[in-house]
C-alpha cells in the first residue's frame, strides 16, 4: 500500500449543498490545508469560499485507494458523474491537469505574468523541478507542446525578447551527455528550405567577433574531415557557380605572401598525394 492516507474526497457546505471534489496522497494534511484557506478567505474555489463566510459548516466524505493514482482516476470518476450538478464548486474538470479546458479572461492573463514578472526560481528549486520532470512526458504533454510550437510558428521576437534570449543563454555550458543527445537528435534531419532561407536572412551582414575568429581556429588546428565528409563536400559543390558580385569580391582580394606560401604548399601536397 503506497498511503493509508490516499484516496477522494468530498468537501460539502452542510447548510447550501455546495461541495467539492478532490483526491490526495495524505487526507489528513489536505483537509487542514482546505480548512486554512477558507479560514483566512483564500480558497480557490471562489462558490464555497462565498457560501463558507456565511455559515461555516463543512462536512467531509473519504473514499481510501491504494495507489495515488487510483485516488486521481476515483476524483475523476466523481468529476464525471457530477459534471452537471449545480451544486459542485469545482473549477477544473480534470484531476490530473487542473487547468486543462479553463480559459483565462485578457484580465487573468495579464494578472497572472505581471504576478510573475522578475520571480527567479533558487538554484536547489530549478535542480527539484529538473528531476521532478525526469522521463516524465505523457501524451497530452507532447501534444500540448506540439500545439505551442505550431502557434509560434512565423511569430517575430521583440527586439528586448532576442536580447533577453541571448543574456540567459551566455557562458552557458552543455554536458558532454547533453551534446550527445542534441547531436542524436539532429542526426539525419534535414532543414526546410524555409527554414535556411530565414537563417541566410538573418546572417546576412553578420560579422564573428575576433575573439570567435580565433576560437574557431584554434578548434579546427590539426582536425582532419573523414572521407565521407569530404566526399559529401565536392558532390555538394559540383557545378555550383559563383555569382557575378562573389566573383569580382575575389578578384579584388589581395593576399599576404605568408598567405599565398600556405596556398601553394597546400596546392603541391594535394597534386603530390593524387599522383602517388
């Protein structure tokens, strides 16, 4: 048995008839949280709060399960036989996702992101959450966050939005592990054709850092391409042709004599290799 404690409830206002639904791992603890908030006026279920100022007569009803989940699919059985009493105070209608089907007024909205605005989570509550999550991603979750990609699909960033972006994502460092997952995950996916004219886009007149500069080459000193890259390399470059304005860019270029040394060396390590 997982807690003696788990199981539905029932919350009813002796006097009006008003109840409420609910299921937990520990009544005992649930009970005094809902006595609490009608104490000091702030339950959430606004119907019985109302009813409660007048006459503070509550009764309680437990149905014990074995498992917490059986405590969620008995509230939701209850939920369901009760959709259409006038007398159940509940706002959700799902007792495992409590705001799934509520909507929201502009009003609520705005309350709740300024309630928000400058709240940081501690470092111990982001690793809490982090492992709260972990291999937790049922299909309602996938299909709710399928939803909020496709909305924000052709949605443009504020300026302040991408700068704010940028701020949290600096001396960032991902875990060998993580790269790991990122590059299986990419591996064999292919870009839309959209979607690389909207990178070309937003490159266009964009300039590396000097610093950026020598860190990619310092990364690229003594790294050798395998042959499948290289093979991938000159068939994608086949009959390419440079246009009019690449060409007369490079035909304006005028490069060091340590430059032009490297090339020539390259070039005669290259013919070498092929003639051997």
């Amino acid at each position: 048995m997982e807690n003696k404690q788990c199981g539905a409830y029932i919350l009813t206002h002796v006097n009006t008839g008003i109840f409420y639904v609910g299921s937990t791992g520990n009544f005992g603890n649930r009970k005094r949280a809902h006595l609490h908030e009608l104490k000091h006026d702030k339950h959430h279920s606004l119907i019985l709060q109302k009813v409660y100022r007048d006459n503070q007569n509550i009764s309680y009803q437990f149905f014990p399960t074995e498992t917490r989940e059986d405590a969620y699919d008995l509230e939701q059985k209850l939920l369901d036989e009760n959709s259409r009493n006038k007398y159940m105070s509940n706002i959700a209608i799902n007792s495992r996702l409590a705001t799934k089907g509520l909507y929201q007024s502009p009003a609520a909205k705005a309350k709740i992101s300024r309630a928000g605005l400058g709240r940081k989570h501690t470092e111990e509550a982001k690793q809490k959450i982090s492992e709260a999550h972990i291999g937790k991603c049922s299909n309602e979750k996938r299909e709710h966050l399928k939803q909020l990609s496709e909305s924000q699909k052709g949605v443009p960033l504020s300026t302040e939005h991408r700068a704010n972006i940028s701020a949290g994502g600096l001396g960032r460092k991902f875990s060998p592990e993580h790269k790991a997952r990122i590059a299986l995950a990419l591996k064999g996916k292919k870009k839309s054709p959209t979607a690389i004219a909207n990178n070309a886009k937003a490159r266009l007149g964009f300039k590396q850092t000097p610093e950026a500069i020598e860190k990619i080459r310092a990364f690229n000193i003594g790294r050798k391409k395998s042959p499948e890259v290289i093979a991938k390399t000159v068939a994608a470059n086949l009959g390419r042709k440079h246009s009019p304005e690449t060409i007369a860019k490079l035909t304006g270029v005028k490069r060091s004599d340590e430059t032009r040394a490297k090339l020539s060396t390259i070039a005669k390590n290259r013919y070498l290799s092929r003639n051997r």
